[in-house]
C-alpha cells in the first residue's frame, strides 16, 4: 500500500455539508470520497493522454488501407452525385 500524507483542504461549509451527507449515504469517509474523485480525475486526465499518444503515433505511421500510398481518383469523381 502507498503512503499516506495529510493534505489541508479549504472547502465552502455548503459543499462539505453536502460531501458529509454523500459520504454518510454511501457508508465512506469524507477522506475515501475526496480520494475516489482524486483518483478518478487522474485516471482520466491518464488515459486522455494515452489516447492522444496513440493517436498521435497513428498518425506518423497510419495503416494501410489498400491503396498502397496512391490517390488515383479525383475529388470531381469523389463528390459527383450525378447532377448535373
């Protein structure tokens, strides 16, 4: 298990009020929802920068879809819906 710090927190009365009332409802700690939430935003903000990283690597090497790296069309043939 990873050390634990202490960590002093301003807070509105309103908001910790309510954060009690949650924590109570759900049988946690205060210190338990504030850590899930941490985490989570973490986690998240993570696996955004994961995403963007391959996306990223995709884009320096895209695969190949069958054209063998060649246009042959044009956008005319591309876009034409026969109307004339």
């Amino acid at each position: 298990m990873a050390a634990i710090k202490k960590l002093t927190l301003s807070i509105q009365d309103d908001l910790l009020e309510k954060l009690r009332v949650y924590a109570a409802k759900r049988n946690e700690s205060v210190a338990a929802v504030i850590n899930a939430a941490i985490r989570q935003v973490v986690s998240a903000d993570e696996e955004r920068d994961a995403a963007k990283h391959r996306i990223l690597e995709r884009l320096k090497n895209p695969p190949d879809l069958g054209t063998h790296g060649k246009i042959d069309w044009t956008r005319e043939e591309l876009y034409d819906r026969g109307v004339r």
